[in-house]
C-alpha cells in the first residue's frame, strides 16, 4: 500500500498598515501605480467673493438735504411777506408759500435762487458757476423733497452695500452735475432746483452695471426689463410742466456711462482663483476683466470726457440748446388741454410799474416793483398771473 503522508497547506500573510493620512494609500494597484483619492476639503468659513458695505453717505445724503429744505423754509419767511401762505399760525415762519407761487408746498423762487439755484443768467452771464452744484442740493417743496429721498433711499442703499460709498458718491455727484450741465443748455426762463438729476444717475448706474456684469445674474432679461419699465415710469413723468426732464436725462445718461466705469466686477474665474476655498482648485486666468468690459470702460472714458468738456464750452459761451434742437422741448413737456408747457407774459413798464399780460389766458395785472430787472420776481408774477382762472 503507499504511504500516506499529510502536507500542511501554505501560510498567506497580509499586513495591514493602519492610515494616517489619505495620501499614504497601499501602492498595490494596476499596473503597479499608486490609488489617489481626493481629499475631502477642510470646512470653511461662508465664501463671500465680495464685500458687503454699511450704507451710511445714502442717509447722511438724506439728511443733508432734508435739513437743507428746512433751511430754505426759515430763511423763506413767508409770513414776513405775504397774507396768502399756507398754515401760517401753525407753522409760523416755516409756513409754506400759496399753491399759486409753489404747488409743491415749499419757498419762493427768490428763496431758492439765493441759496443756490439753478439759473442761467447768474450762471453764465454773471459767472456763478457754483449753481450747477448747489442746486442739486435744494429743493422746491415737502413733495419734491420726499418723492427724491425716498427713491434714494431704495436705489442708493442696495447700491452702496455692494460697491461702497466711494463709486455711489461719485456717481450721485457727477451725475447731478450732468444733469444741471444739460439743463441749463435747454432752460432758460425758470430756475431749476432738485436731486432727480444724481437720482437718475442711479438708475442709470444699476442698468449699465447689469449690462457689463451679465455674468452675474441668473434671470438676466427680467432684471434688465423691470429696471428699464422703472426708468421709462419716471422719465414719462418729466413730460408734466414744471418737471425738469432736462435733468433727468442728463443726470440718468451720465450715470449709464460711469457705472461702466466704477461699477465693473472681475470675472468669476479671476474672483475664484482670488478666493477659492481649500481642497478646491479654480480655472486660471491671466485677465481680470472681460474683453467687453475693457471696451465699454474705454468707450464710457471718451464719450464722458467728450460730453462734459464740449457742454462746459457751449454753456460758458452762451449757446442756447433750443437753438440746434427744435424739438427738444418736447423732451420735458407735452402741451395737452390740461395744461400749457410754457408760461410766458407781455411786459410793458412805466419806471417802476410793470404791466403784464399773460400770453396764454389773456389776463392782465399792473405791479409796482423796486427792481424792474429782478427776473425771479417776474416769473412768480407771471406764473401766478397765468395760474388765474380764465
């Protein structure tokens, strides 16, 4: 019989090495390469790409303007004058002018054209080239006042928590400065006080800063069109009388070119490369901006630069506006039968007597005045002398 014999089966030793980190990984795998396993990001504080800022210039601007209206209404003094204000036992010397004078309930023209209103005469001919920065501080009435800072208080403040005081102060700014430029290259027969013109600046800020960070927006179309249904609503009310949409649209066309300028974003992919979190890796790029944001921001430099210089040059020289545009005015008033988009007078004077005639209702009056060349006391006549029922 053969021998029987028993073999003892052979040993498999495994080790097993304990992992202290996920890139000390066993090297057994195909083709003898090493297993990678990414590694799982660190927690990390909220990414925010971009700062958020305390709108604090937008209130203080606010309330630099309302005390300003204040400030007009004591030096205004309507009682002081006139047996026709309104609320005088009330409000003493702070009551507001008869709805005649001011339908917005504020001072008299007089009032606002020595604080710094906007006229052409001082302006130009008697070199009081400070009105195109005053007046945009003033304003003609309580309904003027809170229509503007309440817009202000809406457009400004999201504004200024995103980019800051510094570009929303330019904007606000330059922006009335443009607005009073254009202005008194059209008005010439009234004053023109008012914030609407930085105002617009605004919102032409928020529409070119959606058109140069489209990127950023997800529904684009519909921020793009309900800003633009906001801007039509407000320049279609510049077409009413005593609105001066000369200002508007000065102001609104001048904050449309800067937000090309101080309101532009980086690109995502240099933002994330800035600011990518750990365990993460971001796309590269060498550019910081769009190639369509470098040309609106040069395109944006120029037509600003061009605007404000060749409109600087014609207002110093006297150039009237309406005398090359004929249908401009037009822009800030549509004459219906409700109403008539100028108000103008037949003067005849005897020394100190004026004899004025309203051109548009036929009324007549005579009026003794100490300075025959006053023109804010003219057009209050004339305006209150049209006012009258036919």
């Amino acid at each position: 019989m053969g021998r029987s014999s028993t073999r003892e089966p052979p040993m498999l030793e495994i080790k097993v090495q304990h992992r202290r980190d996920t890139a000390q990984l066993g090297s057994s795998s195909v083709n003898n390469q090493p297993l990678s396993c990414p590694r799982r990001p660190s927690p990390s504080p909220e990414f925010k790409p971009y700062k958020d800022w305390d709108p604090w210039l937008v209130h203080t601007i606010v309330f630099t303007n309302v005390l300003l209206f204040l400030i007009s209404m004591f030096i205004n003094n309507c009682p002081e004058h006139s047996n026709k204000c309104i609320a005088p036992g009330f409000l003493k010397r702070f009551a507001f002018e008869s709805m005649k004078i001011n339908p917005l309930l504020g001072p008299a023209p007089a009032t606002l054209l020595k604080m710094g209103a906007l006229e052409f005469k001082k302006t130009v001919e008697e070199r009081e080239e400070w009105r195109i920065v005053t007046c945009m501080w003033l304003h003609a009435g309580v309904f003027h006042v809170m229509a503007n800072m309440m817009g202000l208080v809406f457009i400004g403040s999201r504004l200024e928590q995103e980019f800051g005081f510094l570009k929303i102060g330019l904007i606000y700014e330059l922006s009335g400065i443009g607005g009073s430029l254009l202005s008194s290259l059209f008005v010439r027969t009234s004053i023109s006080v008012g914030a609407s013109g930085a105002l617009f600046g605004l919102l032409g800020g928020m529409v070119s800063e959606l058109l140069t960070n489209w990127t950023i927006y997800a529904n684009k179309f519909a921020a793009l069109s309900t800003l633009l249904i906001i801007v039509l609503i407000n320049i279609a009310v510049g077409i009413l009388p005593h609105v001066d949409n000369y200002a508007h649209l000065g102001g609104f066309f001048t904050g449309f070119f800067l937000g090309f300028i101080v309101l532009i974003r980086p690109q995502f992919k240099w933002t994330n490369q800035k600011h990518v979190p750990p365990g993460y890796i971001a796309p590269t790029t060498t550019s910081k901006y769009k190639s369509y944001q470098y040309v609106l921001l040069i395109l944006s430099v120029i037509v600003l630069f061009v605007g404000f210089t060749v409109g600087l040059v014609m207002l110093f020289h006297g150039v009237d506006g309406n005398d090359y545009c004929s249908w401009c005015h037009y822009l800030t008033c549509i004459p219906t039968p409700l109403w008539t988009c100028e108000v103008r007078c037949k003067l005849e004077q005897l020394h100190k007597q004026m004899n004025m005639t309203c051109l548009h209702n036929g009324k007549f009056d005579s009026y003794t005045l100490e300075d025959a060349n006053d023109i804010t006391e003219l057009q209050t006549l004339c305006l209150e002398l049209c006012s009258q029922m036919s």
